[in-house]
C-alpha cells in the first residue's frame, strides 16, 4: 500500500531499541510500517515523500511536557505569540507540545486556558495546558509573582477546569496549602495530571499526595527542598515512588550532571526531561518579562531582575530538547537509548498518552526527528508533514 512519507536508511533508536537501516512508511499522520533493509519499496509510489535518512539517528518526536516560551514571545501572551514561540521549539525537535503557564489573576489564567483549548483545537501538536500556578508556596514561588498565590479553593479548582474544555493537562499544587489533598480528587477526577511543585512539602506529606493521585514532579531540585538524611523530602518520596514521573530541566545550571545522573540511576525510566524555557530561548541575551516579572538574560541563563537591578532566581531556562539530549549523552552519560525515552516515552506515558506518542513503531503518530552524529537536528516531521 503506497504511503505518503517514507524515510528510510536510519539508525532507528528509541525507548525499544536501536536498529541499522530502518524505514517507516506513514500514512495520515500515523505510521503504518516500519521495517530494516529495502522493503520500504513496497510503500513508495510516484507521489509518496521518499527521504533517505543516509545513516543518521532517527527518533521519535520530543514531547515537551513543561514550557513557557521561545523566539521573544510568551505563551502568556495568546494565540499568536504561543504559535510564534512553538516554532522554534520544533525546529529543534519539539513535535508535540504542553502549553505552561506561570501564575496570574484567575480572570488572565481563565482566558488563557480557554486560548490554548482553541488553538488545540486548530493545531494537533499542542496536546493542551499546564498550570505552574496559582496553587505554589510563596516560600517557593520561583519566577511567579507571589501577589497572584493562593489556595486552590473548590470554586478556583472548578473554574480553571471548566475554562479548559477538557484541554488541562496537567496541574502544579504545593500540596501543603489548604484544601490541596482535596484539590487532587477533582483534577484526577478530571484527566488532569498532577505534579508536586514549588512546595515546601515535607517527604510524608509528598508520599501522601502521590497516594492521593499525584503523578509528577515538578522540575526536580528546584523550588522545593532538597535532600536531607534526615529530612528527605519530596525529591526523595518521587524518585522510589514507580507511579511517579520527574521532571529534569538537564541545562547544566538548574541541575549538575552528577545530581542528574543520580536521579536517572534512582528512577530509570520515569525521569522526563523538560525544557521549562521562557521566551528568551533561541533569541539573545538581554530584558525579558516571565508573567508580570522582571528578567535579565545573561549567558543564557535566565534570573529575576529585582528592584535593585540585581539578579534574583532562576526563572526558567533557555534550554531546547535537542540541547537536553545531547547534555544528557556527552554530560550525564546516558546510553542513547535512555536519553531519547527521556524526551518521548516517558513524557508520552506521563500524560496517559503513551499508546499514540513515543515510538517509531505502526500505530504511533508519524513524529519523527532526524539527528546527525553530534546529536543536532537534521529534519523534523509531525503527523507525516516536515516542519520548517
């Protein structure tokens, strides 16, 4: 049967495996084979894309579940500026996206919500929202403005979901503020995923929120305590919890290496790499603002600017997929093979949507990227169509 796009002559490697002159044929956004050698001639025809891959890495599509921004524009700031930041987010591989928001006004972050539901509606490759705020410590609020902090009360909790339309992905609670336990039944009751983030929460309360329905870790040793031998914390109750999922931003500032290695060592499998990235990603250094917030960009690292002029915390990185798995190959140390589940598999799973995304394999969305030997992006494809 011809198919619509065919790339063939790939070393395949993804959370399955690594395999030498691979093919896959896609047809209607999906993969409908996949094989090694030549048999990818029986799917080509006149009209098919052929692409010969010549021997570089073919992986699936990144997932990017936590991102805030790209190319100078906010996913804050509408329709508009979302699509204008997500190009470059898929230029370096990014095919499916979740659309991160910092805290805000309940009226700003409703009408937002209610942006992202249409543009998903319009764009297959963005998979919905994340709510970051407003439900964060203050003592731990990171790049959000602690003005907009506030207990996730049963009439916030249900106006934000009902602003979404069914497109809330996935949800940040500093599960010790009041009612957050009760705040996780209606999320999960809702298909929302729920990360423990900017918290001050102690290892039990952690371990009882995952038990709660809690699924996540919102970017791991950051905005949170670390780990203390006598006080280990949420970090701790996230990495030997197997139900959950933890975010790494993998920059080289957020997290060293060896802290990095530790975590992947601790939870094979379950550590979804992130890029938490804010506008300045891809565009110079200089002034930024993250919500309502200050930022100086310098050396590509991004920190509050406080009233002073000083720098103040980090707020969110400058960091693209592509960069986090070649940091996760040449700093960290990971077999291919681990690094590219990072970026696929593992988010895939995370949003219960690991049966459609992830894999180059019949029945998966036809999301592919094309790496050459220095792990940089050489073409990138999205439902069987190339990008850029």
């Amino acid at each position: 049967m011809p198919a619509e796009l065919v790339i063939h002559s790939a070393r395949k490697i993804d959370a399955a495996g690594e395999a030498d002159e691979f093919w896959l044929a896609a047809e209607g956004g999906e993969i409908m084979a996949t094989g090694t050698g030549d048999g990818w001639h029986a799917h080509a025809s006149t009209a098919t894309v052929v692409h010969d891959a010549h021997g570089q890495h073919l992986v699936p599509g990144f997932l990017d579940l936590h991102g805030h921004g790209a190319g100078g524009f906010a996913f804050d700031d509408g329709a508009y500026a979302i699509s204008k930041a997500l190009e470059v987010h898929r230029a370096h591989g990014t095919t499916r996206s979740v659309i991160s928001l910092v805290a805000n006004p309940l009226d700003e972050l409703t009408a937002s919500l209610t942006a992202i539901a249409d543009l998903a509606a319009e764009d297959e490759l963005v998979l919905g929202a994340h709510l970051e705020g407003p439900f964060l410590a203050t003592e731990r609020k990171g790049a959000h403005n602690p003005d907009f902090l506030i207990d996730p009360s049963p009439a916030a909790v249900e106006r934000l979901i009902a602003a979404a339309h069914g497109t809330l992905r996935q949800i940040t609670l500093a599960i010790e503020r009041e009612n957050a336990l009760e705040a996780i039944d209606v999320f999960v009751e809702a298909g929302v995923q729920v990360a423990v983030g900017h918290t001050e929460a102690t290892y039990e309360q952690a371990s009882a929120a995952f038990d709660r329905g809690a699924r996540l870790l919102t970017h791991a040793f950051n905005a949170m305590p670390g780990i203390g031998h006598r006080a280990p914390g949420p970090i701790v109750a996230a990495l030997q919890d197997p139900r959950v999922t933890v975010e790494l931003i993998l920059d080289g500032v957020h997290v060293a290496p060896p802290v990095a290695r530790l975590a992947f060592d601790a939870a094979p499998g379950r550590i979804a790499l992130i890029t938490d990235a804010m506008a300045a990603t891809g565009s110079p250094d200089g002034a930024y603002k993250i919500g309502s917030l200050d930022v100086s960009v310098v050396g590509g690292v991004a920190r509050l600017r406080e009233a002073d002029g000083s720098a103040g915390s980090i707020a969110g990185s400058t960091l693209t997929l592509d960069q986090a798995l070649r940091n996760a190959i040449e700093l960290v140390g990971l077999p291919p093979v681990a690094a590219v589940a990072a970026l696929t598999t593992v988010p895939a799973h995370a949003l219960g949507l690991g049966h459609r995304f992830g894999l180059l394999s019949p029945g998966y969305a036809a999301d592919a990227v094309l790496l050459d030997h220095e792990w940089r992006v050489r073409g990138v494809w999205a439902a069987g169509a190339r990008l850029g």
